[in-house]
C-alpha cells in the first residue's frame, strides 16, 4: 500500500503513460523459494514475458555487503540488461520479495580498521580534556577543537557509512558504473534539476519499484488486491491528517512545507472528484476507528508508533511522513511502512 505521494498526486492529475508488461524486467532472488514463486506469480497475472525475468543467488537477509551487490547484483543485472535492451525497451525494474532491502557501506580493511580505532582513542583523549576546561576560553582550548574536528572529518572519511544505500536506489544507476558512491546524487527527473549539469544524465536512470512486505502472504495479496482495484475500481474515503490549519504558502520552512504539501494534495483529491476526501488539522494523529474504510491516506509524524486509525480497502495507498521509517520491512517494531502493509 506505501507509495510516494507525488505518485498519487500525479495519478490523480496527469495524463497516465502506463508501462506496458514487456517493459518490466522482474528480479528474484534464487536463494529464497518465496521470490522466485512470488515472481512468476506477478508476471503470469501481469502478463509479463518469461524471459523477462532475472534470478539472481543472494543471501535472504535484508542488507547485503557492497561487495555482494557489486558482483553478484549490479553484474550480472548490467549484463542482463544490455542484452534485453537490442531486443525490447525495458524502463521499469520490479525488485521482488527476498531481493535486500539495502546496503551496507564498504568494509574496512586491516589497515583502515587499525587509523578509525587509533582515530577514536585521540578523539577521546581531546574530548577529555575540553570537559576539564572551564566555560572561559582557555590557551590551546581552540586549537583542540580544531584539531578533533579535523580527526572527526577524517573519521567519517575512513568508515564511509554515507556509502550505505537503498537497493533499489542503487539499481534506478545499474546501467551506469561511474558515478559518486558517497552521499546523496541528484535525480535528473526531479522537476528542481531541470537544466542543471548534473552527474546522471536522465536516460541514465531507471524506474525501480518492489513488491515486498513482511510475508510472502502479505505480498500475494498485495497482488491480488492490485488486480481487483484495477478491475473495480478503488473505492472508499481519501484522508489527509496534516498537523495544522492550512498555512500561507510565501516563506514557508522546515516542518511547515510538508503540511502545507498535504493540505494541497487533499484539496487536489477533493477537485478530481473520485473519492470523499476527509482533512484532519488536528496536532493528533487520527486514532483508531477514526478512518473506516480507508482508500488513500497521506499523514504524519510518528516515528517508529503505528495507530491502527484504518480500515484499508482492497488496494488501497498509504504514505505516512517520517524519517526512517522503512528501514526494515520485516523486523520488529511498530514502523508505519510494515505496518501499514
């Protein structure tokens, strides 16, 4: 049910380009029965061609090693890929149940192991020594902070945990081999990098969705309450739980721009026509038994503390605003991703 707003704003707005079946390549994983049952499943509902699958042999657990994706995913999916591509268009990477969910930054090696311990004994040492100082400025106070700074750069430097990724994030830049490893990369899609010199060019990335959740029963009936919303219709009642009255939209910052987003989309909703729209101003979050029949929602912000508020129709879509909250789609906890699944 978890897909991005601005899909559902553009579904309800825009003219839609659909992908055709032919178009997707499926990627399972051939370790985990489940994927590969799972994965031809979709494609026989879907109608999507045999041989537009890839099995690729991975470990089952949701975060894989850099080393692992770089052999043993984005290789052999490269390789896959140029190949389909003399043949048909395929624009579309479906990931499916049992494919990981992420990946790790790059191990460090023996030597890099040794400088980060070394780095952290000096790092505490200064530490030390600045909690002993007064609130005063003391001689040699400010070339000690100087100095953990430069230790704390070159810290971060050497472990290289901006190196973690999504998957799937990696994947929408499989056919591309060059391009930075650390941090954020700009999408050239995104409408703000319209004529900007960017490292990705547009024809460079690929649309990447999955098809995953908690079980492979969850994931099934995904599928099949897909199919029937298709066949249908979506029904039920659209509602948007912003955490305040709908401010004015010159000098917004910070919090106060997603709220805004929110009460735009339930007023976008509401002007299409297909769905009763209900819009909570309220700082509370909506509770239980407070949203029957639940066919679009859009919320926020509970880190991490799923409330049960929805009845949820076959089909339906829900984005809860929160940072981390799709960390995992299979542990424990109460994280509104897999809950909401």
């Amino acid at each position: 049910m978890t897909r991005l707003l601005v899909l559902l704003l553009l579904a309800l707005s825009l003219p839609c380009f659909a992908l055709e079946a032919e178009e997707i390549l499926v990627v399972a994983n051939g370790n985990v029965e489940q994927s590969l049952r799972l994965a031809r499943y979709y494609m026989e509902k879907r109608r999507i061609p045999p041989g537009n699958l890839v099995v690729l042999n991975l470990t089952g657990n949701e975060i894989c090693s850099r080393a692992e994706y770089r052999q043993k995913v984005a290789a052999p999916l490269r390789s896959s890929l140029q190949k389909l591509r003399k043949e048909k268009t395929i624009r579309c990477l479906l990931t499916m149940f049992g494919i990981p969910l992420k990946i790790a930054p790059p191990r460090l090696t023996a030597a890099e192991s040794k400088k980060t311990a070394a780095l952290q004994q000096e790092m505490a040492a200064i530490r030390e020594k600045l909690q002993t100082k007064s609130g005063q400025l003391k001689t040699g106070e400010t070339s000690l902070r100087s100095r953990l700074s430069l230790l704390e750069q070159q810290y971060r430097e050497l472990k290289r945990n901006d190196q973690a990724a999504a998957l799937d994030s990696e994947l929408a830049l499989v056919l591309k081999q060059a391009y930075p490893r650390s941090g954020w990369v700009a999408n050239p899609l995104f409408v703000k990098s319209r004529g900007k010199n960017l490292a990705v060019a547009p024809s460079e990335v690929l649309l990447v969705s999955r098809l995953d959740g908690p079980s492979a029963t969850v994931v099934k009936r995904i599928i099949d309450d897909s199919l029937q919303a298709e066949a249908r219709g979506l029904r039920g009642t659209a509602y948007f739980d912003a955490r305040w009255p709908r401010p004015r939209p010159q000098g917004l910052e910070g919090y106060a721009v997603y709220d805004y987003s929110i009460h735009l989309a339930a007023e976008q909703t509401s002007r299409g026509g297909l769905l009763p729209v209900v819009l909570d101003e309220n700082e509370t979050l909506l509770g239980p038994g407070q949203a029957p029949q639940a066919a679009l929602y859009c919320g926020w912000y509970r880190l991490g503390r799923y409330l049960d508020a929805f009845d949820w129709q076959p089909g339906a879509i829900g984005y809860h605003i929160a940072s981390n909250e799709c960390h995992t789609l299979k542990g424990s906890g109460e994280l509104w991703c897999k809950r909401m699944l």
